[in-house]
C-alpha cells in the first residue's frame, strides 16, 4: 500500500486545490476505507484507482458537513471542494459508456489498464503487482482493451435513447475500429444526436491512447491535472494505442470525421434532413416513371418473356418449357443456383472473414473459387452460403453489419432478418427494411458488408458469375448484367 501514498496524496491536493495538511488527513481517511474492504474480503486488486475514487469521495462528504468544514477551511475553495459539492456527479456525461465499461472489467483487467494508461508505466509494473510474468501480462492487457472497447459499445446500445441510435451502434464502431471513414448517414445522425456523438468521441480514444478516457471516467474531477504529475508520463509524447500504429493515423483524424452539432458532413449540400425521408419522397415521385422504365428495358413486344430468362447467352431461342411471365413482374429463376457475389464498384467478392459458422462477418475479398465465395439465392430470398447451406446471411442481427446467421423459416420471427429481395440492378434489399441495401463500407480488400440506406449507387450492385446458358432454374447471368428478381409487382420495388 505504500505505493500508493504519493497519488493519493497528489489527488488529494488536486481535488481541495490546496496542498495544505488537509490533504494528508484526506488520503489517510481513504486508505482506511480501502483497508477496511480488503479486511472484509473484497479482493486486493486495481487498489490504484480505488483508492483515488476514495479520496475524491471523502472530499465531497466532509464538504457536505458544515462542523467539518468549520475545522477545516481548506474545504471550501470554490475550485476544490466547494466546487465538487456543487456538481451534480462527479462523471461527465460524455464519459458514461466508458464508466460502465471499465467498472464491468475484471480487477486484473483494471489493474493492467490503470497502471499502462494513466499511470503510464511498462507493463513489467501491474505485472509485478499481479504476480505474473510479463508475457502473460502482456497478452492479458490486450484482451483488457479488447473488453473495455466492447464494453463501451455495448453500453452504447444498451443504453440507446431511440431505435436510431441502436441501428447504429456496429455502423459507429466498426469505421472507428478500421480506421475508415464513417458513412454519410452515420455522420448525419451523429449532427442530430448528442448521445452517439459522445459514444463516437469515447470509441476514438481507442485509437489514440485510453489515459485520459479512463480516468475521467474512473475519477471525474481533476482527472486531467492527476494526468499530468503521474512521473511515466511525458507531455511531449502523447500515448498510443493499438489502432494508431495499426492503422497510421491517431485519434485527431478520427475527430475530425465526428460532425459537430448543425455542422455539415463534408460533402453533405443540404440540411440534416434524414436520408431515409429524402429517398423514399424521391421514391414516390419517380415511381410511376421507373415503372415503366423497367417494362420498357425488360420485356420484348412478343409476349413480354424477360430474355436473360428465356434464351440462351450465346443469343439462340426460348428455352424448351419456359412460362411467359405476367407483365408487371420481374421474373425469377424457379430454382436456386451457385454463384459468386462480385461488388460492381469495388470489383471484389463477397466472402465469409474467418472460420465459417454462426456469427461470423462477412467481406470483401478478391474473387476466387474458394467454397466461402459461393452463395445461392433461392425462390424463398434465402442467401446460402455454399460452404454451410444451414447458414445464411442476416443483417439484422448484429445492428446492420451482416453476419452469418442460422437459416430460418418463413414463419419464424427472424424470417426477413436473413431474406431478401433481388432487384433488377443487382441490389440485395433486406426484407425486414427494404429501404436498405447491402454494400461495403469501403471499396477494398477487407472492408465489412453492412445495410446502407438504398441510393442506387454502384457500391449497392451485386454482380454474378457469368454462365454459358440461362436457365429456368439458374441464377447467373453475364458478369456486366444485373441480377433477376423474384416475382414481384414493379410498384413493392422502386
């Protein structure tokens, strides 16, 4: 415990803004209250950080007694203790995800991450502490940081406000994680909502070094100036964190893509009115017009057959037993087939990350015959992976980020969350909200596939293999065509 003492006693100055003995007498006051927990059986770890939570706790109690601060004028200076009764908690707003992540971590999990980040010390210092050697220390302050950053993401969801704010719970976190851009629509929601802006500036501490973030989470006042006097710290030198290295750029370029309040995004030309609203008011304006854009391009004058459906790739005639289909409806293959998914803007294919089973991500990869690039859409909207025909591809479970999900039924509830509708362009619309489409989040190698609000941009076509023959019972078409569609009145899809 005596390596504790001198923090302590600095935070103590710091929260009566005055290095009088009254400090002394506060962090005695909080060991003894730590000491009395440990006598009681709570566990002797991250004793760093309760320790000051103690010594900030004791301050803002004996502020509250008037005989106390009778005794003890040092108590009452308008930026220290008198300032700490005041406030109304002692966590900023902005640091609550945090705060409820990092007390959820195990206290080995607090201790590694107090002393490497705000502390800043080598990691050979909690391992001591925890009587571990320092690669095993090592390995477990990675999977300490890996916890707290899905603590906070898990917490932002929890603790959503609205339906929105959950929807874009993966869609702020996995840019944030990758280093890419964040997508217009995230940009826009994080101008209109205070809540997934702070969320936003918490997960961009990840990126940069998690001093600061933890403690003004932990500590709340005075976190900053207790930053300042911890001796492994240099100004000069900011800390680090995994995703700076990893991914060249440091939390500066992070901030710079969270739009601040009545701010637009860069490259927005209007106001914050959603996208949703805009699109589907432009929707039901054209789609008279689409409507009979579509009969027009689709149907030939003798009968109305789609002709990717009822001839041949090499031009010959109308395939033995095809049914004239009924104008006003885009004709789909009557059973599924194999086919790759090739993204028309990016030119990469769609493919599973990692071992293939439930809950796994899908990406792009470039195109190849590898099993995991397989997929067949049925006559049912399914979306099959080849290399599982029980796993199909949900993008609803996982708040918009498409996953591997188990197959459901029709009747099931999670039936449109792993169907859904083939447009003739080649977009895949989500049953469960067909005002999406899927798409990539970035245009290389790597980049997550997720549900974006339907523009009818490239990034939205999905393209399949070419084949030598179209059959009845075939999905595929010529690399440079879009996708067929399941029957469907032309007035459900714009």
């Amino acid at each position: 415990m005596a390596r504790h003492w001198k923090p302590a006693h600095d935070y103590a100055v710091i929260c009566l803004a005055s290095p009088s003995e009254t400090a002394s007498m506060v962090a005695a006051a909080a060991f003894h209250q730590v000491l009395d927990r440990l006598v009681l059986g709570e566990p002797a770890l991250a004793l760093r950080p309760r320790t000051l939570v103690a010594v900030r706790d004791t301050v803002k109690e004996w502020t509250a007694e008037d005989r106390t601060t009778g005794v003890l004028p040092d108590l009452l200076k308008p930026n220290g203790g008198r300032g700490m009764r005041a406030a109304k908690t002692m966590t900023p707003e902005n640091r609550k995800l945090a705060e409820r992540s990092f007390q959820s971590l195990p206290g080995l999990a607090r201790c590694l991450l107090w002393h490497t980040e705000v502390e800043a010390e080598s990691t050979a210092v909690p391992a001591a502490l925890l009587g571990m050697d320092i690669d095993t220390a090592s390995a477990a302050l990675e999977q300490a940081r890996e916890k707290f950053r899905e603590g906070c993401v898990h917490a932002h969801r929890e603790l959503a406000p609205t339906k929105d704010c959950r929807f874009y719970n993966r869609l702020l976190d996995v840019p944030i994680r990758r280093g890419g851009a964040l997508l217009p629509d995230v940009q826009q929601h994080l101008a209109e909502c205070r809540y997934c802006r702070a969320a936003a500036e918490q997960l961009s501490h990840f990126e940069g070094g998690l001093g600061i973030l933890i403690a003004e989470s932990v500590l709340g006042w005075g976190a900053g100036r207790y930053l300042e006097l911890r001796a492994g710290r240099t100004p000069p030198t900011p800390a680090r964190g995994r995703g700076a290295g990893r991914h060249g750029a440091g939390r500066r370029s992070i901030l710079a893509r969270i739009p601040a309040p009545g701010r637009r995004a860069p490259g927005e030309g209007g106001g914050l009115t959603s996208s949703r609203t805009l699109l589907t008011g432009v929707g039901l304006t054209s789609a008279g017009l689409l409507a009979a854009m579509l009969a027009a391009g689709l149907w030939s004058h003798d009968g109305g057959a789609d002709p990717a459906a009822s001839t041949s790739a090499t031009g010959g005639g109308t395939t033995p037993g095809t049914a004239t289909p009924t104008p006003g409806t885009a004709q789909l293959p009557t059973a599924p087939a194999v086919t790759r998914l090739r993204n028309a803007a990016a030119d990469l294919c769609l493919d599973i990350r990692g071992t293939v089973k439930a809950g796994a991500s899908t990406e792009l990869a470039a195109c190849s015959t590898d099993l995991t690039q397989r997929w067949s859409y049925g006559t049912d909207g399914l979306l099959r992976s080849e290399a599982n025909p029980e796993l199909c591809l949900d993008s609803h479970k996982d708040a918009g980020v498409v996953i591997l999900g188990t197959c459901a039924d029709e009747k099931t509830q999670r039936a449109d969350d792993v169907r859904y509708d083939l447009t003739v362009r080649g977009e895949l619309l989500p049953r469960w909200d067909d005002q999406l489409a899927l798409a990539p989040t970035a245009e290389e190698p790597g980049a997550d596939v997720v549900v974006k609000v339907r523009d009818r941009s490239e990034q939205q076509r999905w393209l399949t293999d070419a084949a030598s023959v179209a059959s009845p019972g075939s999905l595929s078409v010529t690399g440079s065509e879009a996708p067929q569609a399941r029957p469907a009145e032309l007035t459900d899809r714009i």
